[in-house]
C-alpha cells in the first residue's frame, strides 16, 4: 500500500527523518512508535503530502506523492496531531464540507456522513459547534474527518493524547474496528498503545528506524538478553566477586542498599531456567544470602530502550558513501 | 472548489468580518453620496472616486483571515492533505472574499437609480456611473488577490491585516510618490538594482535556498550591468515607470473621467491573476519549509 524509500527530511541543519526505509502493507494496524521528537509526526505529514520531502520516495498505491498528489491523497485520510477543525462550524457542516472538498459525491453524502457519525459516535454532537465540544469528541470529528471519502489507508497522528482513559479505550476499540477494513498508521510513544492496538510495529528513534515487526517478533529479538533484578546481603565487591565465574553474565552492575544489602542488575546473553539456578547457586556457594532474584519481563518497553541506547549516533561511513549516489529534492 | 468557496464564504458571513466590511463600505458610501449627490451635484463617479480611499481599509479587513488564520488554527494541514490542487484552494478561496467584497457594491449600484428618481440633482448619467461602479469592483478584484497574498505570508490575521494596510497604503500613494523619484538614468540603475537584491532577499527568505536566491540575484544584477551598457539612456526615468505600474489604485482614474478604460480593466485583471499566481506559490513553499 505504502512504500517509503530512503526519506530524509531536514530542517535547515537539524534532521528530522533520515534515510527512512519502510513498507506498509494492506489491512494492517501498524504503529509509529517512538520518543517524542523522534520524527514521527514529520513522517506521517510527508506520507499524507502535507509536507515535502528533502530526499527519498514515496509512494501510495503506486502513485508517487510529489508527482501525482491528488491520486495519492485521494486514498488517504489524515488527522494530524492538531485535528484541524474549525471551530465556527457544526460538526454537521464540517464533515460535510470535508466530504465534499474530499470530492464525494452529492448522492453518496448523505449516507457516507451517516456512516462516519455513527462509526465514530458523533452523532449526538451533530449540530454542536466545534468549538464547544469536549477534546474527546474533538479527537472523533477529527478521525471522522478522517474517514471520509472511505481512504483505503487512514494515517492518525496521537490519536489519544490528552483524552482521558475512558475516551482513550474508546478511541483504541474504534482503531481497531477501523484496523479490520482498512490499513491503519497510527503514532504514539505509548507503548502498551502500540501493543494494545497495532499488527506491526516500527520503530523510530532521531528519525532512524530502529526496528520493525510484529510486537511478539520484537520481543523475541529481545530475547537474547535477559535481565535479572537480584538483592543480596553482602557487599557489592563480594557480590560481583562470586558471580564472576558464571558462564553467561554479560554485564553486572551493583548499588550499595541499606543495612548491608546490595541490588544487583545482572544482564544475561542466556536464557531458560537454567540461568535462574546458577545464579542462585553461584551467590549461595560463597554464603551469600539471596534476598530477592527476579526475572525481568521481556516487553517492548526494554526493547525500545534497548533500540535507543544502541541506535547510532551516526551511520557508518559506507553507509554515507552510497547514500550521496541519490537524487536530491530540495 | 465548490466546496473551499461555500466555507470560506461562510466563515465570511457567520464571523463578523464580513459584515463589518460591508457596513464600512455602505457607510462611506452614504456620506459620500450625501456629501456630493444630495448637495446638488448629479455626479455618481466622484463618490466612487472617493471610495477607492476606503479600500485601504477594507481590503485588510476582508482579507486579512483568509489563509493567515488557517495557518493560525492549523487547519492549513487540512487544506494540504486533500486531493485538491493548491490552485483550486486558493481560487475557492478568492471567489468567496470577491462574492462578499461585491455584496456592498451590488447595493451601492442602486443609488444612482435612487438619486434619479428623487431628481434632487438634475439628470444622472447612467453611463459614467454604472461605468465607475465597474471599475470600482475591477479595483477591489486586484486589491483582493494582493490581500489574499499577504494573508498567506503570514502568522495571524492581525499582522496580515496591519501588513496589507501597510501595503494598500504604499500602493495607493505610490503614483504621487513616483514624481519624488529622480530622473537621471544613474538614478534609476542604482534604484532597480536595490530592488533586485531586495527581491532576492525576499526570495531567500521565501525558498529557504541560499544558492537559488543568490544565482537569482546575480543574474538579475547581470541583466541589468548588461542593459546599462548596452542602452545606457533608456534607463532615463525607468524607474519611476516601472513603480508607476505598481500605483494600482492610480489606474481607476480614468474610470472617474467617464472613461471606461479597457486597459486598466486588463491591468485590474492581470494584477489579479499575478498575485493568485504568488499566493499558489507560498502556499505550495511552505510545504517545504514547514
């Protein structure tokens, strides 16, 4: 449905979006996942034509969306991360001046705003002006807006911050309801958001993707380190000491506690039970009573945190080197 | 482009800028026809003569929200995101500031059927005043674009409207002003020159691309070193001529003579077009510069 080839986006000095790799595909939630100011708003609004591109390619459906906008527009609907409403106007005769500008036809409008109101629960506030409306049902004219002119892939930027948790497994249930009839790109950098709603995931951090797949593919890749939370009662120095020998241990970082005891963040490259055991065999060998041994869950949280600690700074040099072959935009 | 135009002119008429236009508009008409018509004079052009003074203030106020509050609310990103070519947006857009900026003038077109049948002063002529009525609106069609183009440079409506005023102001003391200009050819290389380094300075900050705004630059400096060498006295009063053109309001004169002036009308027109022209072309920059 998508195709985003090598984007780059900078702003003067600062890069926003770098060398952006990604392929959506149909009838699927994917999720945009990162910090803030990691890039995603940028990319959502060069993927929706709001925005152009400094290098790289885009393409919607096949078409191009600097070379054949209006064809590639026509298949998308976009709230951006400031739904843009006007106030002035009922929600009514918003949607209806969207729809049109959106070129539905005037025998289709009628039914299609139906459609869109009771899909996103706006009805009751038809004839409410904007203005005086909650931010929750902002946040649904908003996506209703979306919908619109039935885009086969619909692109939703935040669509959650700032309502309450309520209106927030509201907002979720309706993506997903979305997610069974069409393509779905929503950002966030709320994980569980993510995990709760999307099929796919990408990652991005300082406008690089760091990684992509399935929720359970990424915890997976995660899954060649473990990490375990211990607390002893001897000194850091003994404790270190006595765990030195164990095959397996990649990193072990102790803080002195108090009243003798010492926390322990021990990294581990293997997993399995086997692991927990010697662990506790090791410490215990040297009488060192174990306090606490925890095993940290797996879950996207520490694969991103991991993603982010080892995104680099900046590409390798060859990398650099085949990325000047191409066609500039600016 | 229906659709772009029905809002824009319904934001015009449920906000209060469009009816503050408009009174503006009848008002000064009415003491402008009170003043000369009902005080004897049968002359319907000179009220439209004088009216043209009130554009200065009612262009801005007509104009001054069009895109800069659109920008303003970030509703622009909605405009960007449809399958509508930015000509068409703006176009939508300019059609519903002209349908209300002609509202008024519509209304004002019966006067000089009012005036006749009081007969309070003497024959009217049908003729010059429906043709100054015309010229009046061929104005404000120029004056509305330029508007619309300041709108879309700017942040808020509030400096788009102080910007525009700034502007009209400029253009509509620009023929006298143009008298001040010195003659000599000298004169007139050093003043295009400024201006060409000013354009390009303009055109910097437009594009955001050093480079382009500078081989821009040079070139036009180069076009203008090589023209002065080669017809050094055709530079005598260039520029006074060239800013003349800029004096849009001077160029409904004739219209106040009884004179209907086909030309200006192409000049109205094409001062028109020119602008929606460079309105597209903002918008469609900011794109890139966001």
């Amino acid at each position: 449905m998508i195709e985003v080839n090598h984007l780059t986006k900078r702003y003067g000095s600062h890069t926003a979006v770098e060398d952006l790799t990604f392929t959506v595909e149909k009838g699927y939630v994917y999720g945009f996942l990162g910090p803030n100011g990691a890039g995603k708003s940028t990319t959502m609004n060069i993927l929706t034509g709001c925005l152009a591109a400094t290098e790289g390619q885009v393409t919607i459906g096949g078409y191009d969306i600097f070379e054949e906008p209006i064809k590639a527009k026509r298949l998308v609907g976009y709230l951006p991360e400031q739904p843009p409403l006007y106030g002035g106007m009922t929600v009514q005769e918003y949607l209806s001046f969207v729809a049109r500008a959106k070129g539905v036809p005037v025998r289709r409008l009628d039914e299609q705003l139906e459609r869109v109101a009771a899909v996103t629960g706006v009805k009751d506030v038809a004839a409410r002006l904007i203005r005086n409306l909650s931010k929750g049902y902002r946040q649904r004219v908003g996506i209703a807006q979306a919908l619109l002119g039935e885009p086969e892939i619909i692109i939703l930027d935040e669509p959650t911050v700032g309502l309450d948790p309520l209106q927030i497994v509201e907002i979720r249930q309706l993506i997903r309801d979305l997610g069974r009839e069409r393509t779905v790109i929503l950002s966030s950098h709320i994980l569980s958001e993510v995990q709760a709603v999307c099929d796919r995931v990408l990652m991005i951090h300082r406008g690089c993707l760091v990684a992509s797949g399935t929720p359970a593919e990424l915890e997976r890749q995660c899954a060649g380190k473990v990490t375990y939370r211990v607390t002893v009662k001897a000194l850091p120095g003994e404790a270190r000491a006595a765990l030195e020998p164990v095959k397996g241990i990649v990193d072990v970082d102790a803080a002195a506690g108090e009243g003798g005891r010492t926390d322990l963040t021990v990294t581990a490259s293997e997993t399995g039970a086997d692991m927990d055991e010697r662990l506790s065999f090791a410490l215990s060998d040297r009488h060192i009573p174990v306090l606490r041994l925890e095993r940290e869950q797996a879950s996207l949280e520490n694969v991103f945190l991991a993603l982010a600690q080892d995104a680099p700074e900046a590409a390798p040099a060859e990398e650099k080197h085949r990325r000047r072959g191409r066609r500039d935009r600016a | 482009m229906t659709a772009i135009y029905e809002r824009e002119l319904d934001s015009q008429l449920n906000g209060l800028t469009g009816y503050v236009y408009g009174a503006l508009m009848l008002l000064f008409a009415g003491i402008y026809v009170m003043v000369y018509n009902l005080s004897g004079s049968p002359d319907f052009t000179s009220v439209m003569y004088s009216m043209t003074f009130i554009y200065l203030i009612a262009i801005p106020l007509l104009t001054m929200r069009a895109i800069a509050e659109e920008r303003h609310q970030k509703t622009d990103q909605l405009l960007y995101s449809l399958p509508l070519s930015m000509a068409k947006i703006v176009l939508g857009k300019y059609l519903a500031l002209v349908t209300v900026m002609v509202m008024p003038i519509l209304l004002m077109a019966l006067y000089p059927l009012v005036l006749n049948a009081l007969a309070t002063a003497g024959s009217m002529s049908f003729k010059s005043a429906y043709g100054a009525i015309a010229g009046y609106i061929l104005l404000g069609l120029a004056l509305t674009a330029i508007g619309l183009f300041v709108s879309s440079l700017m942040e808020s409506a509030a400096l788009a409207a102080g910007a525009c005023f700034i502007l009209m102001l400029l253009i509509y003391f620009m023929g006298p002003l143009t008298e001040y200009i010195p003659e000599t050819a000298g004169a007139s290389l050093a003043a295009l020159a400024v201006t060409a380094g000013l354009f390009g300075l303009i055109l910097w900050r437009l594009t955001k691309n050093g480079p382009f705004a500078g081989v821009v630059t040079l070139a036009l400096e180069g076009a203008l070193g090589g023209c002065w060498l080669a017809w050094p006295d055709s530079f005598r009063g260039l520029f006074a001529k060239v800013a003349g053109q800029l004096a849009v309001f001077d160029k409904f004169d004739n219209f106040a003579y009884d004179i209907f002036d086909l030309r200006a009308a192409v000049y109205f027109l094409s001062v028109a077009a020119v602008f929606l022209f460079l309105t597209v072309q903002v918008m469609e920059r900011r794109r890139w510069a966001q």
